[in-house]
C-alpha cells in the first residue's frame, strides 16, 4: 500500500492568486489617509513576491486594480496611479535582476499612456526569466475578460478561422488573457472579506479559496507559509469521489 502522503512532505501550490485587500482599512484605523495603506500596500507586494520565491511557487497572481475601481474618488484613483507609476519605474530592474517574469492582465485602454509604455517595457525586459512568473491584474473584471474571449470566438467562427464544433474549454481558456498561465491552485483574499469580487472566475473553477482576516499591508511571508500549510491539508478531487 502506497505511503499517504504528509502535508509537510506535499508540494507547494504551482499557481497562487491574492486578492489584495484592505489598505483603506489599514489606514483608517490608524486615523491615517487612504494612500497611506495603499503605500504600506506596496510593500507588502514586495513580500509576498519574495515569498513566492522563497517557497518554490512557481506563478503568483495580484490583484492589484479593479475595472470598478474605476468608480472610486478621483484623488485616489491618481494616488494608485501614481503609485503604480513608482512601482514600474523603481521595482522592475530588481525584479529581472531577481529573474522573475512580469505580466499585466486587463484593460489597458483606461490606462494612461506612459503607463501602458511602462508595462510593455517591463514586460518586453523580463519576459526571458523563469524564477518566478508574476502577474499583476490592472484595470481586471473577470466577466469582461469572458465576454471578450467570447466575442474573439465569434469573429473567428464568422471569419472562417474556427468552427462552433471546434469550441471547447481548451480553445476558451486559450483566448483569456491568461493563456499559457496555469489556473490557480489557491486563491487568497485578505481582510475577511468572503467574495472573489470578479477576480478570475473562469480559472478559478476549482481553485481552493482561503479567506484571512490579516489587511493586506499587515500581509508576510508567515501568512503566505500558513496558507501554503493549509492548501496543502485539502484533497482536491476535481469533482470525483473521494475515498
């Protein structure tokens, strides 16, 4: 009889996402500004990729901005902005020195241009490294990211590039702009909060979900250690029976 494995001896999750929140909680119960916890924020993005790294994940996914986001007040909207800028310009050398692969999902037609052209570069810089492929979803909606995979399919069928019988999950998943990363196998959210909030529902079909009440600015390397330690206490049975 074959040895059960030990949660101690099982590998860590390939692919882990972060819903990253609770900055603006963070820094009302500090009777500081809004920025402030995005700013603490930030660093706690620092963490969790060095984490990532040190605990052999091989994919990370951030949940940095939301397309309803969009909605919040202006003057934050320009502090994320701004920040977001910061990060691009400051962070990206560190990261291809470290040989960790950078990708930005979502709508970048919100985006201002320098931004766009900040992404690209560090996208065309890093896009040879492997150590650690990390993805920052900016200006995502999960329902738009279906929509638009669907409406890529329909202009393919009408073009003649692809039939209806040819249509699986395969050739859905493919059009997504995660195509060619692995679905998750964990997905976080911090503050307490217990909902997805339109944040990869396609890939997220059988992903584990962990719900922390740590803020994200609170968020270390121990956090993403006992999540790890409690992805790897689930069996994952993708719909079949278990024993």
């Amino acid at each position: 009889m074959m040895k059960p494995q030990l949660a101690s001896e099982a590998p860590p999750p390939m692919h882990v996402a972060i819903i990253m929140d609770g900055n603006g909680r963070w820094a009302q119960a500090r009777g500081l500004r809004r920025t402030a916890g995005h700013r603490q924020g930030a660093d706690a993005v620092r963490r969790a990729v060095a984490g990532a790294g040190e605990l052999g994940i091989a994919y990370l996914t951030l949940f940095g901005f939301s397309s309803e986001n969009w909605k919040r007040p202006v003057a934050e909207v320009d502090d994320l902005m701004g920040l977001l800028r910061h990060y691009l310009r400051g962070e990206i050398a560190e990261l291809h020195k470290e040989g960790i692969r950078l990708r930005v999902i979502g709508d970048r037609s919100r985006l201002a241009g320098d931004i766009v052209a900040l992404i690209e570069n560090a996208e065309t810089m890093t896009r040879d490294n492997s150590a650690l492929n990390l993805t920052v979803a900016l200006s995502y909606g999960g329902r738009a990211e279906i929509v638009q995979a669907a409406k890529d399919l329909a202009k393919a069928v009408a073009e003649g590039r692809a039939t209806v019988d040819g249509i699986d999950e395969t050739a859905f998943a493919n059009q997504l702009s995660t195509a060619g990363i692995p679905d998750p196998d964990l997905v976080i959210r911090t503050s307490g909060e217990l909902r997805l909030s339109n944040f990869l529902l396609w890939q997220s079909a059988y992903s584990e979900l962990l719900f922390i009440d740590t803020l994200w600015p609170d968020f270390n390397k121990g956090d993403l250690e006992k999540a790890v330690r409690e992805f790897r206490r689930r069996e994952r049975r993708y719909g079949a029976a278990g024993e």
